[in-house]
C-alpha cells in the first residue's frame, strides 16, 4: 500500500504538500496538487486512506517566535502583554501555543517547531534580524508578523497606528502653550519609532513649529536618563520633552527629579505605550495607549482564516491607538 511518504517522494514535494492536495486546501498551486492528484491516482491512493492510516492533517498548534533581545519576555512589559493576548485568543479557538525564544539578535537557524512541521501557523514577535526574515520567507507556512522592526511589505502583519498616537500627543502639547518640545526615543531604524517620530513632526509641521536638532536624541530604549540629562545641560532647555515610549519617559523622571527639577512644573512629559507603571508614577503619565493584548488576539483572529485560505495580498492589520490624558502636563498658556 502507497503511503502520504512514498506520493511525497514520488511528486518531488514535502508529505505536508501532498497533505493539502488531497485536502484541497488553497495553499498550493493549482499545478501542484493536480500533480499531486495525478500520481496518487496512478497508484490507487485516494484522500479516503488518510483515515485509514491515522494520519492528521492539522496539528492545532500555533507558533511564537519571540527575540527576546537583552531582558527575558517577563520583565517586558510591552510584548509580555501581546503573548497574554495571543495565548487568551489561542484557547477560545482551541488552539495551544507552542513559544521558542530566540537568545539573541543573530537568529541563526529556524527553530525546530518549523522544521518539524510541528505547527500550523506562526507569529513573529519582536526584532528579527533580516537574515532570519529571509529565511521566514522560504517557510511554507502562515506567517503573522507583529510590530515588525522594519517594512516587510510580502509578509502579513499587525502593526500600531504610530503615527497618529504621536501626531496627537504632540497636538496636546501645542495645545497647553509648548512650542520648544523635545523628542527623546529609540533608534529610529525601528520601524515604529520612526512613525512615531513622523507623527510629532507633523503636528509641529502643522503649527509651524521648527523641530530644533538639538531637541531630538533617539539612543535606544532605555537611554531616558542619560538622554534627558543631556537635554537639560542645554543652554535652553525645552518645556516639554515626548517619550516615544513610556519606558524612556519613566527613566527621564529620575533625570529630571535629579537635576532638582519638578514635572509638570518645570517641565512637561508625553509618554507612549501606556504600561501598567504610567499611571503609579508621580505624577501619572500623560501618554498613548497601546491595545497590547488587543494586537495579540487580532493576530491569531487574522492568522486562522490564513490557514485554510491563502491571500491573494499581505494582509495589514492596523490597531488603532488612544491619547490618555493624566498629570505630567503643564498648561503654559
């Protein structure tokens, strides 16, 4: 008797491949499977002994790929939050998660659970080197990209709406009478921070505010500290700094209190992200929130219906942001 194996070897294609033929799944070419098909006709092998052999199609798993970059996933308080909306949306769909961690930035080989077959679809989490995303786009699988580091315009993917989140958080600030506003951020290679960044230029742009060079330092995501202290060395500082990131904002309170200075009294923040901390700080943060498990859930929402049907198109999901107002604001009118 003719196995899925021997079809397999006899087509030049993988048993996962010779799996959806018999299934007729829209994932593979028409071409393909009609070979596929053909070959199992010839040798008496129908989709009816599937069932016979035991052999399941599906596994009901969903991969996670996550760069966990310099701090384990647990102490991240931005994508710990989008692997709990995953995993929540994973088992209303009675799916289970299987997560590989990769330890650093030079994602070598791709992890076993891909290899193996041992999934259905995958989400990608964090900054992936572009030597690993080309090996992603060999992978015959379902891919869901979130907030991806860079523009990978063939992969389908989850991303914030950035650009308006900054847009009005600096409109905020304009509003209460600053016009000498810094931006302090991460590298703005990065993908999102160089939305965000695009989003405070605009609304500067749009009340005719110059953007001052010497206002604008993107060091990395942790660097609030030193950069705020640097900005507040200047001759003239600024009335009011936005944080590209709530992490970065909370860094600058320790600079700013350590240089004896007040917020909002003295100076005014804008953070972004929203994390739980933002509002225990003193004062609370004023920043854009991010739907964190909301973006992991719209992942997997987005994902399923990929695995049946391949898209015609990437598909590009945007998750929409919100301005919070708290207490780190001073208006200067």
């Amino acid at each position: 008797m003719y196995t899925i194996k021997d079809i397999a070897k006899l087509a030049n294609v993988s048993q996962s491949t010779v799996s959806k033929a018999l299934n007729d799944r829209h994932d593979i070419s028409q071409k393909t499977k009609d070979k596929i098909l053909k070959i199992a006709k010839q040798h008496n092998f129908t989709p009816h002994n599937i069932s016979k052999l035991n052999i399941k199609t599906m596994t009901e798993n969903i991969g996670v790929v996550f760069c966990r970059e310099e701090r384990p996933l647990s102490g991240n308080p931005f994508y710990s939050r989008i692997l709990e909306g995953i995993e929540g949306e994973l088992v209303l769909n009675n799916y289970n998660l299987i997560l590989h961690l990769l330890q650093e930035q030079v994602n070598g080989s791709i992890p076993k659970m891909i290899k193996d077959r041992k999934i259905d679809g995958l989400i990608l989490i964090g900054i992936m080197t572009k030597e690993f995303m080309e090996m992603m786009r060999n992978v015959d699988i379902p891919i869901m990209h979130v907030d991806p580091a860079a523009e990978y315009t063939e992969f389908n993917k989850v991303t914030i709406d950035n650009e308006r989140g900054a847009f009005l958080a600096t409109q905020h600030l304009i509003s209460k009478g600053h016009k000498d506003i810094a931006f302090i951020s991460g590298v703005l290679e990065r993908s999102s921070f160089s939305c965000r960044f695009n989003g405070f230029k605009k609304a500067m742009n749009l009340h005719n505010i110059s953007v001052k060079d010497e206002y604008v330092m993107a060091e990395g995501v942790e660097k609030g500290y030193e950069q705020v202290c640097e900005i507040l060395k200047l001759k003239k500082r600024p009335t009011a700094i936005f944080f590209s990131n709530d992490e970065n904002a909370l860094y600058g309170y320790k600079a700013i209190n350590d240089f004896g200075l007040k917020i909002p009294e003295d100076i005014s923040i804008v953070g972004f992200d929203d994390i739980s901390m933002s509002k225990y700080s003193s004062p609370p943060l004023t920043t854009v929130r991010v739907y964190k498990e909301e973006i992991g859930s719209v992942a997997v929402r987005n994902l399923l219906p990929l695995i049946k049907n391949k898209p015609v198109s990437p598909l590009h999901v945007l998750v929409p942001t919100r301005f919070i107002e708290r207490e780190s604001v001073k208006d200067i009118r």
